[in-house]
C-alpha cells in the first residue's frame, strides 16, 4: 500500500516535470544555502579553536608599562619595569601554574649564505610548557642553560624553510647578531595567531642569553613580558587580583597611582573571539534557512494548485473506495518526496560549494554530519508541514462535486 | 445471503438552499432482488442521480432506511464507506472517468490499491479483466490512445476488478454511438449472467430495454416501476 502510494508520487512528479523542478528549486537553494553557509561558518569557528588551542589556555599576560620620554608615551611593554625577580614572586601565587618571562625583539639571522629576520624570543623552559609548545625534533633548552647562559636556540618552522631549505637543521650553527647559535630543537609548527601573525617564524633563545647578548641595554634582568598560567578556569579572577596586588606592593605603588604594568587576559579575548564567529555562523544558518521557509511556502503554492488541478482524479479515486486518509498520504508523500529529493540535490550543491570555496579561497570549511542531518530532517519537516493543509483539502473534498468537477 | 442487495424505505433527501430545504427525493421505496438488471430512468432534475449517489455511498440521505448487502448504511462510518465502495460496488460512468496518466493496466488496477493487495496480485488480476473485455493487447497503453467504447470497457474492468456484487452505472453509453452502445450493453448482460446485480441510468428507451425491470423517476418520486418489453415476452414464453 504504502509503496504503490509512493510510486503514485513518483508518477505525479514525472508527469508535470519543469513544475516539478521549479518547485524543487526553492527547496534545493534553501538547503544548499543551509549547508555551505554552516559549512563556512564552522569553518571559521574550527579556525579560531584552533589558534585558541595554539595560544595555550588561562593565560595571563602581563606587559611592563609604557615610558615617557621627552613628552611622548611610548607604548606598553617598552619601560622596563617588569624584572626576572617579578616573575619568580608571581610563581608563589596562590592558582599560578607557570610564570614565563620573556624579551623579545627582532634580528637579522644568517646561516651560511642565507639571512632573515625573525623574531626572537628570550625566555624560560616554563614558556614552552604553558604555551603548550612542542618540539618535533631535538631537545628544549634547561634550567642550567638559564644560569648559564648558553647560546642554543630553537627554530620555528618559517625560519627553517628561509635559511636552512633541505638541510637538517639540529646541531647547526647560526649567527645572530653576529653571536653563535647551536640549533637545539625544532618548534611544532602552530599557524596563525588569532591577529594573524606567523607564529612559526620565531627563534626562541635562553632569556640571559638574549638579555647579555642580543637585546642589552635595558636594565640587567629586566623583561618585556611575564606570561602566567592559572590553574583553571576558576582561579582566573584570583589569580589576576593577586597579580595586580602583588606587582603594585613590588613596584611601590601608592593608593591611587596609575600601574606601571597591564595585565591582559588572553583567554577572555579569545574566548569573545570564538563567541564573534560563532554568532556570525548562527547568523548565517539563520539567514540561509529564511531560503529554505520560502522554499517550504513554495511547495505547498504548487501542491494547492496540483489539488485544485486534479480534483476529478481525487473524485475518482474516492468513488472506487479511497479513504479521506488514502487521498491525504498520498499528496503528503508527493510533498515530502518533492522535499527530500530537492534536499539531496541541494545538500550535494551545498557540499560542491564549501569545496569550492575551500579551493578557491583557502578558507576552512567543516561539513558535519550534524549540519548534513539538521538540513534533511528541515526538508522532510518543511515537506509534511507545508504539504499538509493541501493534502487535507484533497481529502476533505467532497466525492460527488469532485467526481462533476471539469 | 441476503436476497435484496438493495432495500430502500422511506427514503427523503432535500439540499439546503438560500431559500430553505430543497426536496429532492420523497418517500422512495425501492428493493431490488441479487441478480437483477435495473433501468433507472427519468427526465433531468427527477431526482435519479442523486437517488445513484445514494445508492452508491457517496451521499446520505436526509432520512429513511438504505440497506446495502445486509448493511444498514446509515451505521457505517466514512472508512466503512469507502471499503463499501471498494468492495461492494463497482462504478462505471458517462464520461468513463479514468486516470490519463496511468496505463490500462493501472487504472484497472487502481482499487486493489486502497483493497491492499500487492503489486504482483494486482497486475495479475487486472490483466485477466483487461482481457475479459478485449482489451488483452492493450495493457500498457494511455485512456488517450484508445477509441471511447474502449475506454469504457476499461471502465467496466476497473469495476469489475475488486468482484463486486453490485455495479452501479450512471449513464454509461452517453457518449457512445449506437453501435459501441449496444457493445457495451451486450458486456453488461454477460455480467449479469455471471450473477452480477446491475443498476444502470438510462434516459435512453433503447437502453433500457436491455435491463430486466425499469424504474421511472419523476419530481423525485417512482413513477413507474415494471418489467422490459421484451423480458416480458421472454418470460411469458417461458
């Protein structure tokens, strides 16, 4: 029974097929405009988690503070009034997990006949750890290696492929600033920061190396930056009230005097990031699927023609011993059939599209199953929900006006 | 088995219009025995084709007694209808009223859909009707291919197809021309042979001769209701 009623579908849409295809067309930009604008916006979503996870997670970053010189405010991080002696008190906060002091600044390296500049970082092994960093190939540097000072150095991915090429770069020397590097180790490869910087063409040296050799100058022991890790989500609060405390009481501030530091949250920044593209993608599903509403609306405008058309078919049916709900099954199944059929060919337009957006634009695209199942139980909703009100006026109809109906 | 197939008393039906209730049948009695060949005949507006709609269970009467096959048709409920529809009764009609889209094979097919029987028996039994009444060759062929006589035996086959006991005619030589029309009374005196009861609407005399008993109908009561000419003589002779 059920099979013959969806063969009799079949047949109807076979039997009208531009009205058939005109009124699948709603349905199969709706859910194509579904999938791709999903497709994009988990993309994006994927990218942002990933750099989130990249940064590492509960980061404090506390920047020394700006200096005034000759009237002009330089910008933050430039005064040096945050020292090695600051960041091993934060290390004794209550919810403190690692404390990272850095130096950094830009230099021009050279390996054989090859030069680049990179940046470079002077910092702990503590770094690598709450910036969850790995190494693919070599070894970290070491607490004794701090003390004393040695000239190793590890290599980001971007700087391997500018002055190195082919060449196995562990064991190597380089030269920066005119000064030898033994390359230690091979930084895992992390892609783009969240501002959109290369995160991978970066060299990461001892932090007394690089304040006696390469960025001296500054006041001895002085550093850029501390970057601090909390324990959890939960201590971040405490954590951040017990840094400015602490600082504050160090540098001998007074009650009301303007911080020689900032402290930034970098996961609250990324976390208001991800929340950015997760609302723009929600935004774009809900815009999508307004298409796919009017697709709904569509079919059923073609289906109450349909009834109106074949109004002496249901009178006939009925004379021969259809039931009201024989007569509503079937214009329903043509509905959903209608519907679901004009899903798939949307949902394969919708994946051609987020493919070729990937090709062309090198932008990610997710397409998840739960966004491939969302768009086919919308169709099949969409297909009873619209095609119902015609189905019951079919069925409603009555046999002997139907049966005289020309 | 009963011996009425159909057995109506008292039978009123009036349509409300803007200016009241519109009596359409008065007080018919009509019982008719299993086996018969019935002429139901008239002038337009007599009341005879909605004294058909009723008898086939598309109608309901305002008031009054139809019992069909044993069934009083006032008890049963609108699926109950439909199955009488289906099962007991097989329609044939003026304008052959059959599916332009689907082949023979399906539209004689067609009420084993709503009977629930598979596609295999279906086809089986819709193919031996097809033909029964001629029309073997043409089993995948559209109504639109064929001349009207033919579609008519189309007709005929779809009704006959689920074996019903009653077929109920209305008209069904209307758009024939005399000859095809003789054809298509000559198929319905068969059935009846086979045992079949037939109610058939007729305003044509020439028609109604074929048919055992005629049934006048004038301003929605019977007027008149006697045997044919010629079964008379037939029976009178024997």
């Amino acid at each position: 029974m059920f099979t013959a009623m969806l063969g009799e579908a079949w047949h109807a849409m076979g039997a009208n097929r531009l009205r058939t295809f005109l009124t699948m067309l709603g349905m199969v930009i709706g859910v194509g405009a579904v999938v791709l604008m999903m497709a994009v916006g988990q993309g994006a979503q994927y990218s942002v988690s990933q750099s989130i996870n990249a940064m590492g997670s509960n980061l404090f970053i506390v920047l020394s503070g700006s200096q005034t010189a000759g009237g002009a405010r330089t910008g933050g991080g430039n005064a040096s009034t945050l020292n090695v002696k600051d960041a091993d008190a934060i290390t004794e906060l209550d919810g403190v997990k690692g404390v990272a002091p850095l130096t950094m600044g830009n230099a021009q390296i050279v390996y054989g006949a090859n030069n680049w500049s990179t940046s470079i970082i002077g910092t702990t092994p503590a770094y690598l750890e709450v910036r969850s960093w790995n190494l693919t190939d070599g070894y970290a540097f070491s607490d004794s290696d701090i003390r004393s000072a040695t000239r190793v150095a590890l290599i980001g991915k971007t700087v391997i492929q500018n002055i190195f090429g082919d060449v196995d770069p562990i064991g190597k020397t380089i030269r920066i600033k005119q000064n030898p590097f033994v390359v230690m180790g091979v930084l895992e490869s992390k892609g783009q920061s969240l501002d959109g910087r290369d995160q991978d063409d970066t060299i990461i040296v001892p932090l007394t190396t690089a304040q006696r050799k390469l960025f001296g100058g500054q006041t001895p022991g002085s550093v850029r930056q501390v970057i601090v890790q909390a324990d959890s989500d939960k201590m971040m609060p405490i954590v951040e009230d017990g840094l400015n405390s602490l600082l504050r009481q160090r540098h001998n501030m007074r009650e009301g005097a303007e911080s020689d530091f900032t402290v930034r949250n970098l996961t609250a920044l990324a976390n208001s990031a991800a929340e950015t593209t997760r609302t723009m993608s929600m935004l774009l599903g809900a815009i999508a699927s307004v298409s796919l509403l009017v697709g709904g609306i569509g079919i059923m405008n073609i289906m109450l023609v349909s009834v109106t058309e074949r109004t002496r078919e249901i009178g006939i049916r009925m004379a021969i011993g259809a039931r009201e709900r024989d007569i509503l099954l079937q214009f329903l199944l043509e509905a959903i059939v209608i519907s679901i059929v004009g899903c798939l060919i949307g949902l394969f337009i919708g994946v051609g599209g987020a493919v070729l957006v990937n090709v062309l634009t090198d932008a990610a695209v997710v397409i998840s199953g739960q966004s491939v199942v969302l768009a086919f139980s919308v169709a099949a909703t969409v297909g009873v929900f619209f095609g119902f009100y015609p189905a019951r006026k079919a069925a409603r109809l009555n046999p002997i006006e139907a049966l005289r109906y020309q | 088995m009963a011996k009425n197939v159909i057995f109506i008393k008292d039978l009123y039906k009036h349509y409300e219009t803007a200016a009241g209730p519109f009596p359409v049948l008065k007080q018919v009695n009509l019982s008719i025995d299993s086996g018969d060949f019935v002429a139901i005949m008239g002038p337009s507006g007599s009341g005879k084709s909605t004294f058909m709609n009723i008898l086939g269970c598309l109608d309901k009467p305002s008031n009054g007694e139809y019992t069909l096959d044993g069934h009083k048709v006032s008890q049963l409920d609108d699926a109950a209808l439909a199955k009488v529809r289906n099962q007991t009764i097989g329609f044939v009609f003026q304008g052959f009223n059959l599916l332009a889209r689907s082949s023979l094979l399906d539209n004689v097919a067609l009420p084993l859909v709503y009977a629930g029987l598979d596609r295999a028996e279906r086809h089986a039994r819709a193919k031996i009707l097809l033909e029964k009444v001629g029309l073997g060759k043409y089993l995948n062929s559209r109504p639109n291919q064929i001349s009207g006589g033919q579609q008519q035996r189309v007709a005929i086959a779809r009704a006959l197809v689920n074996q019903p006991r009653l077929i109920l005619a209305d008209e069904p030589t209307g758009n024939l021309d005399s000859i095809t029309s003789e054809e298509i009374m000559g198929l319905f005196e068969e059935l009846n042979q086979d045992g079949i009861t037939i109610v058939l609407v007729t305003h044509e005399p020439d028609i109604a001769e074929h048919a055992r008993r005629q049934v006048r109908f004038l301003d929605g009561r019977i007027v008149e209701d006697s045997l044919s000419q010629n079964r008379k003589m037939i029976e009178e002779t024997v």
